[in-house]
C-alpha cells in the first residue's frame, strides 16, 4: 500500500536521522587533493566537527568585520575533494558582501572516514551550516547553502532538513536518478561504495524522489548544453503537479560554464525573496 505523503515525508527523515549506512568498499573520496596552508591571501584554513570528526573548510575572510553580522553563504563543491578554486568560483557570492564557507567532507581532503557518496556527507554539510551559524560575525537569519554538481544534490538533500536555520538553498546541477548511480558504479566502483541496487540505501542518496518532503525552497539552475531539457522532463514525469518547492530554472552553458551564471541568479533571486 502505497504511504500518504505525511507518512512518506515522516519515514524518510527518520531514516535520514537514524539509518548507518551499509558500505561494501571502505575506501576514500576518489579525487585527489592538495594540501591547504593555514591562510591563502584573505582564504583561511578552519576545522569543523561531524560526527565525532574534526574536517577541513576554506573560510572567505574579506567580508568579515568585527561585531558586525554578515550575511553568509555555505558552498558545496562539485567533485570528491575542496581545492582553493572552489572559493574563487564564489568571487561573485564575495563581491555582494557574502561570507563564504566551504566545507570539505568525510574522507576528503585527507579527512577521517569512509567515502560514502551523498549520504554521510549530507550530515557533514548539515555540521558546516551549524558552524557557521555559530560563528559571531555571520547573520544566522540570513545563511543560504548553495553546490554544484555532487555539491548540488548535497545542498538538495538538505533541503529535506527540518531542523536547519537556512533560508533557501540553490545549486547548479546535481540531479542525480538510479540511472546515474549505475553509470558511476560502472565507471569506477569506488566511486559508489555502496549497494545501489538496495532500494532504501539509493533512495537516501536521491532526493530528487522525495522532493514532495522539502522544508525550503531551492533555486536549482541546469545549462542549456548540460541536458536541461531532459532533467526539465524527468522531473516534471515525477511532478506532473509541481507540488514541490523546487524552482528549477535554465542557465547558458555546459556543465562547469554554467556555473557563474548560476551563482549570479541564485544571488538575484535570493536578494529579492
């Protein structure tokens, strides 16, 4: 029998809140990395606790003024590790007076734990929101959380958090179905160390099925050239309704080229709201 959305929405964010995930390879983030120094120009080196683990995030320090409370974005970078480019891709986020954090997740970076691809990350990201909120010089009625590609489901999954102090979220890309996973899997299967075929474990990591469940609007923004007409149809074949709080908006440019404009939009958008 089929769960009424009440119920559906219920049981999946337990299942977020509660559920260990079942890995088959315990491996690392797949992506190399380069080490951080402790401050890079106006970039600072900082650490974050989740779940008991001490990571690694770039602070964008050339907004912050003492006693004064900026108004702060959290970026979720594309790939399976943080690198400096990640926070000059937010040049534009800076120059309208945002404080930028980027966190790096579990496995990455040489961080401690186990890869495992949009599901403990998710909570890590969670962890970097409540970090930064913490922090004096940053508005915590006024933190957005915006990613690109894998860093954009991230930021779509947190969506579904009812528990975080975000006003919207956003992010350029990062729709991925059971088809993609697959594709991943048969690319390398260390990029997907878990069971995909397991229905509960995949649909943890895909919130583009539960999208009826979301606590926020989200600004998601697809290229032209980076397939948007078929995310645009295979999210409206779920949605035929639009019953969700996803507004999903087109962009010129592939998959890396899209992403200023994207940027440029979401600050657009969330200026006004």
């Amino acid at each position: 029998e089929e769960l009424s959305k009440d119920k559906k929405c219920q049981t999946i964010k337990r299942y977020l809140n509660t559920h260990k995930t079942s890995l088959e390879r315990k491996v690392k983030a797949p992506q190399n990395y380069e080490a951080f120094d402790s401050l890079n120009g106006t970039i600072k080196l900082i650490n974050y606790e989740s779940e008991g683990r001490s990571l690694k995030g770039l602070l964008e320090s050339k907004n912050i003024e003492s006693e004064v409370k900026k108004k702060a974005v959290i970026y979720l970078h594309g790939g399976f590790a943080l690198g400096y480019q990640d926070i000059y891709d937010c040049k534009k986020f800076t120059d309208n007076g945002f404080i930028v954090m980027a966190p790096s997740f579990r496995a990455e970076n040489g961080n401690e734990g186990f890869y495992e691809f949009l599901f403990g990350e998710v909570k890590d990201a969670e962890s970097a929101v409540k970090w930064l909120s913490k922090q004096e010089y940053v508005d915590s009625d006024s933190i957005y959380v915006f990613g690109h590609s894998t860093g954009g489901a991230l930021s779509l999954s947190l969506s579904l958090r009812d528990d975080l102090h975000v006003q919207f979220g956003g992010s350029c890309a990062g729709v991925y179905d059971i088809g993609i996973i697959e594709e991943f899997f048969n690319e390398d299967k260390n990029q997907i160390p878990f069971d995909y075929k397991n229905e509960l474990e995949a649909s943890l990591r895909l919130p583009v099925y539960s999208l009826e469940c979301m606590e926020r609007k989200h600004f998601m923004y697809i290229g032209t050239d980076d397939y948007f007409q078929e995310y645009k149809e295979f999210i409206e074949s779920i949605y035929p309704e639009n019953e969700t709080l996803l507004e999903l908006n087109k962009v010129a440019g592939d998959h890396f080229t899209s992403l200023e404009g994207s940027i440029e939009q979401f600050i657009r958008q969330i200026t006004v709201k």
